[in-house]
C-alpha cells in the first residue's frame, strides 16, 4: 500500500482487506464501507466515531455530500447559533478570521482524525458538528436522541463539477489527473467519496420526510434564490426564531451577508490560510453559481445523468 495507509491502525487496516475497492478520486483508492465509499482514513475515522461519539439532545449536525454547499452551511449556522454572543455585524465575528471548517469540525477529518479520542463533554453547547456519513451510518445516538439534523443538497450536476474540478486541483503529485470522462463515470456509477450520490440524498430526505423536526432538508439552489426565508427556515429549526425585533434590525441580511460566497472568499484567511486537511481555503471558494455545469458537460453527459437521476430518485418526491 502506499505510506497513507501504513499509517492505519490494525482494525482499519483489516477491515480493508475485507470490502470491495475502486480507483480513488485522489487517493489510489476508495473503498466501498457499509455501502457508501470512502478512503482508507476515513474508515478509519468512522470506525472511532461509531465507538466513541455519544450525542446529547443539543446538539446539531451538519450532514452533507462533498462539494454541495457544506462551507457555506457551517458559517450560516455558525452565525445564527452564536449571534448574541457575536452579532453577524462585528468587525470581530470569529468567521471574518477563521474558516467555517475551524469553527465547525467534520468528526470524520478532525474529531476522530488520526485515531484520537478527545473530550467532546468540554464543548460550548450547543455543539455543533458537522459529517459527510451517509444518515444510515450515523452514530445510533444521534438518531436515537433528540439532536438537530440539517442536510443540504445540491444538484448532481454542478457537484459533480465541483467535485471534479477540487479533487484535480487538491490531488497529490502522486495520483495522476482524472478526467472529465473518467471522473462522470465514476459518479454515475456511484464510485465517489460517501457515494452514492442517490443513496446519500435520499437517506437524509427519507428522515426529512419522516421526522421534520429531527433533520430539516435544504437545497443550494434554494437558499441561493431566497437566503433570507431559508435563515428564517433554519433559525426556527434550530429553536432560535429571529424575533421581529431582530427582523427590524436587519440581522437576517447580517447573517446573508456575513456567510455569502462574496465576502468569504475575500477574506485574508480563506486567501491564504489553510484548514481540513491540510488544504489550502481557496479552493472552497470556486465560483459559488447555480448552473456552471452547462460549461462542462457534453449533450451525452447530460443524458446519461438525467437517466441516472430518474432511475434513483423517481417516485421519492426528491426533485431538482
Ligand atoms: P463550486 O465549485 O461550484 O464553485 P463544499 O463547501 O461542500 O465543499 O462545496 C463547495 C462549493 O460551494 C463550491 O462550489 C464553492 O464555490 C461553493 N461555496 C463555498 N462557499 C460558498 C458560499 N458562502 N455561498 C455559496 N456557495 C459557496
């Protein structure tokens, strides 16, 4: 193996040896691990996860696919939980210095990370997390307790070129460029980082469906059409209703403003800091737009996708 995975603990390492593999998106390989796929360290990392995490009732977990709006979320509801304590006006909001990966840690790339075990009791409540796992493969408390869920969605066409373009531009030197042809192929068929992308959605939009006060359900092109409603939308989610006052008071756009793709980007520390990983900020921040896949994908492409969709996702409501 390579010397990623020399790194493994013994568990993780068995279980390699166990489940079906894939060329990877940029590690040689994915693996394909209760269903969905991931790489080697990942595993490792949800295997700690599932035996250490307890949820407690407070708590709220971010869930999303890769590339589908999860920066975006984490500063929204960084700044919605904590505005009393950091008005989203401050010149001093903890998101004009920090990358909203640093204020709301992923268990699968920091938490767990490396085979640690930390001290999530100390943490500021409510704790606010954040997963890329499938809803099926959570951490039994957090479907058993009465924490907070918020899944957002994109549509698989502009993810699967945000996912393209980011796993070319953060690949090692090691693992050679994928192309556009390969890299469709293999997300249509599924072979992607917690895909597939259907199993994914759906599993989060079933227990939208079934439990709306357990995970709300929100889609990137929604909120880019209307961000306002959608603040209001989660804010209440969350039991922490905007008051009317705080409505006169323009904090809604405060919120919009401080989190947009616009003021993020800019930002010295998503310039040139570096967060999960290891990777350098920039490249959260692409283009931010509903659409750009028409740049990308061939008439062929675009068939072949709409079929997959409608084979995966017909008859479950989930629409794009
Ligand atoms: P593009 O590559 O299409 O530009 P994730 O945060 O899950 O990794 O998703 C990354 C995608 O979200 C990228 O899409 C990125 O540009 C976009 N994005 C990052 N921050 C955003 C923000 N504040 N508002 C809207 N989109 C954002």
């Amino acid at each position: 193996g390579s010397g990623e995975e020399e790194k493994l603990t013994h568990e993780c390492k068995e279980l390699l040896l166990s489940v079906p593999r894939e060329r990877g998106w940029r590690t040689p390989f994915i693996y394909q691990f209760q269903g969905f796929w991931c790489q080697p360290k990942e595993i490792q990392a949800i295997l700690s996860f599932h035996k250490h995490f307890q949820a407690k009732d407070g708590d709220v977990i971010l869930a999303t696919m890769p590339k589908s709006g999860t920066t975006w979320l984490k500063a929204i509801a960084f700044a919605i939980l904590n505005r009393k304590k950091f008005p989203a006006f401050s010149n001093n909001h903890p998101l004009l210095f920090s990358n909203p990966h640093d204020l709301v840690p992923f268990f699968e790339y920091k938490v767990y990370a490396n085979d640690q075990v930390p001290d999530l009791s100390i943490l500021p409540e409510p704790r606010l997390l954040a997963t890329h796992i499938p809803f099926a493969s959570l951490q039994e408390s957090i479907k058993n307790s009465s924490c907070k869920i918020v899944y957002i969605c994109r549509n698989p066409f502009d993810t699967f070129i945000s996912s393209w373009i980011f796993s070319n531009k953060i690949r090692p030197e090691t693992i050679p460029p994928l192309s556009l042809e390969e890299g469709f192929n293999m997300y249509c068929n599924g072979a992607i980082g917690f895909g597939p992308f259907w199993d994914h959605m759906l599993g989060y939009w079933k227990e939208s469906l079934e439990r709306p006060d357990k995970v709300l359900f929100l889609k990137y092109e929604d909120m880019k059409q209307g961000i306002a409603f959608h603040l209001k939308k989660l804010a209440k989610f969350l039991g922490c209703p905007f008051s009317l006052e705080e409505e006169e008071e323009g904090v809604i756009e405060d919120v919009a403003k401080l989190c947009s793709f616009e003021k993020l980007k800019e930002l010295e520390v998503n310039k040139s800091g570096k967060s999960i990983m290891n990777i350098e900020n920039r490249h959260l921040f692409r283009k931010g737009e509903v659409g750009d896949w028409l740049n990308y994908l061939s008439p062929a492409m675009v068939e072949q996708l709409t079929q997959v969709m409608e084979e995966k996702l017909s008859g479950s409501g989930l629409e794009f």
